[in-house]
C-alpha cells in the first residue's frame, strides 16, 4: 500500500530540454538545405584547378594582346525587344582596319547555366564585323569576343545590362 505521506516523484525535465535541443538543430539544418537546393543556379567553373595553374599565361597572353595596340569599339545596338546588333569595329596600332579576321562572340550570363550564345561576326564594311544577338532573359550579360587573325589572336570581355528599358554598358 501507498502512503499518502510519501513525496511524489518528480519526473525530470531534462530529456524534453534534450529533444528540443536537436529538434531545433534538425529545424535549423533543414531550412539551410532547403534555401541552398532551392537558389542554386547550376552555375559552377568547370577546370578549376587546371585555370588556376595556367593563370601566368593567361598574364602573358593579356600583356602580347596589349602589345598589339588594337583599337577595338563593341557596341550593342537594340533592334526590338532583347534583339541587338552586335557591332565590333577593329583596327590595328596604326589605325588602318582589320579585315578578314574571324570574329566569334559568345553572351555570357553570369548569374546563370545554359543561356549562353555563341554568334561568329560578319564583315560588313573593311574592319567593321556584326551580326543579331538575342538575349533570353533580362539583367547582366558579359560578351566575350574571340578575334583571330594570321598574326595574332585577341580576347576581351565586356559587360551588359539588358533590360526592358534598352542595353547598358
């Protein structure tokens, strides 16, 4: 029998502060996998390591593409909507115009995977090179021009902001 006289036992509160504890760990882990799952882009640099261990040739090759003394004018003209005309107007040290250099421009959407273009350019007058360049979405774009010649091969990147409103540089 029971006497009314004894203390009743407490029970110990220490395995819910436990609980809760971990409960709130797991809630605050889940709500950063959530939030990093859903605002990743897909946007990653592929060859890393190899770029980074090629980075003094890449300042070499910056330094001869400085030496050329090319004088280069890249504008974005809006046709309609995200439409432009990518116009790249190139002449050499002297100021006499390049021709028949092959012209590739590639739009790059840094924020983003899988919307970038690749237009190669045509000379429509002699060192004036152009061609239609659509861009899927609005906000920042970095165009990259890869010019190659018999004598030498040039790179530059430039960055443009699209929007409703027209193109920015």
């Amino acid at each position: 029998m029971s006497n009314d006289n004894e203390p009743k036992k407490k029970k110990s509160i220490i395995p819910y502060y436990f609980f809760a504890f971990f409960a709130v760990v797991l809630a605050a882990n889940g709500t950063m996998v959530f939030v990093a799952l859903s605002t990743w882009t897909g946007l990653e640099t592929k060859n890393h390591y190899l770029k980074g261990l090629s980075y003094n040739d890449n300042l070499d090759g910056a330094e001869a593409m400085q030496a050329l003394g090319w004088q280069k004018d890249l504008k974005l003209v809006p046709i309609a909507g995200f439409l432009a005309k990518v116009s790249l107007n190139l002449k050499d040290q002297n100021g006499d115009a390049i021709r028949f250099a092959d012209v590739q421009v590639t739009a790059i959407r840094p924020t983003h995977h899988g919307y970038d273009q690749v237009v190669k350019l045509q000379e429509t007058t002699p060192g004036q090179y152009e061609a239609a360049l659509e861009f899927p979405l609005s906000g920042q774009w970095d165009i990259r021009q890869d010019i190659r010649t018999n004598d030498a091969d040039y790179q530059e990147v430039n960055r443009f902001f699209v929007d409703e409103e027209g193109i920015r540089q």
